[in-house]
C-alpha cells in the first residue's frame, strides 16, 4: 500500500491525538500540582474546642472528660481514602471518625471531615504530636498532616488516713493525716468526722482547718472522743477548694 504525504501527514496528527487522549489533560484528574504531598492534607486539632496547645493554661481539671477534634482538610482535587489518624497524647482513647469508624474512608477533593476521641484527664502536662496519613491511589503516594496538641491535667487532689490510740478509760484521740498528692495547692482544708462526730477537730495552729497545703504536703489533725467500751470505725473526710477555673 502506497501512502502519500497528506495522508502520512494525516495519520501522524492522529497517533499524536491518541496519544494525547491517552493522557490525563483534564481538571477532573489529578496531578502532583493539585496539592498531593507535604500540603494535600491538613489536620487540625482542638483540645476542649481550644486550639492546638491553648488547653495548657490554664489546663483541664483532673478527671474531667477531654474530647479531642481532627479536623482533615483535603486540599487537593484528588481524593483521598483510607485516612488513620493516631494521637499519642491519647493513650487508650478509640478515634472515631464519620460514620463510627476508626479512619476516613474516602476524603474528597478540597472537602473536610471531623475525627473525636473522648477520654478523662491524666495529672500533669500530656503533649503529643497527632498524625494522619491517607493514600492517593491514583499516583501511588501516601499523604501525611502533623500537628501538635495536648493538655494540663490539672487540681490538687485530698487523701485521708486516720488512726487512733486509747489515752484513759472510755477516752480515746484519733489523728487525721490529709496529703495533697495533685499538682496544685488547695486551701481551707477541713476534716470532719460523721461516724465518731468529734466535738472539735483541731488541726495547725489549735485552727479547726489546713488553711494552705501545697502539692505533695501533708497536714495532721486531731480530735479526742469519749466512748463506752466497744468497737468503732471512723469515716473521714478532708474536703478543700484548689480555687482553679478551667
């Protein structure tokens, strides 16, 4: 078969055309400049609605509930599936994003999607660097987000041992000993005692309360009681105020 040169010519533009059809050119596909790398994804992270580390002051109290959000954004035009993210500064807490599962299935194109985690508050400073990663099937990469985030675990925190001695016939002193084991100061400490119901309970200074214990302190009250000949058990209880608002 002869071919002329018009229709060599012609049958050369064609193969091009082919070869550019074969080709992505269009906005629908994506690309490495539609943001897929270091910036495709982002993450970010509030701790009791503050953002990133703002929940360290004044802190959260000791035992209250914490509640973390991730918030993903996907920057990209492509989109991006299996997202995980994992937050050290949460130990044990179960992530859970929409939908009740543990990732992101699908994130699409320049769409976000939110991600909590619930847990009680752990005593002293809990920083940690969160992180997602997600696939882009398309051009075969992985795509990461770091933030950081974290909390104070605040308050001071009471407890109370009691003993007790005989010292004369049906009389008998019992001796509180209240320690702060949190990690903030607490104040006007009073022990009071329902079941043995001391007259006074005298504590530093002949004052019936520990005006100021700081953290790791310890301070001693005591009462005397008069009793028939028996049996009883004491129920103390120390109670104060920390003067936080978290």
């Amino acid at each position: 078969m002869i071919i002329g040169r018009r229709a060599l010519r012609a049958v050369r533009w064609l193969l091009i055309g082919l070869l550019l059809s074969a080709g992505c050119w269009s906005a629908a596909c994506p690309s490495a400049a539609d943001g897929v790398g270091p910036s495709g994804l982002a993450l970010e992270v509030t701790v009791n609605t503050r953002p990133g580390l703002d929940a360290l002051r004044p802190g959260i109290r000791t035992g209250a509930v914490v509640v973390k959000s991730y918030r993903l954004v996907n920057h990209s035009s492509a989109d991006l599936y299996g997202i995980k993210v994992r937050d050290p500064g949460l130990p044990g807490a179960v992530i859970r994003c929409p939908g009740g599962r543990d990732s992101v299935r699908m994130l699409t194109g320049l769409r976000s999607a939110r991600c909590t985690a619930t847990a009680r508050a752990r005593p002293g400073t809990r920083i940690g660097e969160v992180t997602a990663a997600g696939r882009q099937p398309y051009l075969r990469a992985t795509v990461r987000a770091r933030a950081r985030s974290g909390y104070a675990g605040v308050g001071a925190a009471l407890t109370l041992t009691q003993t007790a001695r005989v010292t004369g016939r049906q009389r008998a002193q019992v001796r509180y000993v209240v320690v702060n084991s949190g990690n903030r100061p607490a104040h006007a400490v009073r022990i009071s005692d329902a079941a043995l119901a001391p007259a006074r309970i005298i504590c530093a200074d002949g004052r019936p309360v520990v005006p100021h214990l700081a953290a790791g302190e310890r301070g001693v009250c005591t009462a005397a009681v008069r009793r028939a000949p028996g049996t009883y058990v004491g129920r103390g209880r120390a109670e104060g105020s920390d003067l936080l608002r978290t």
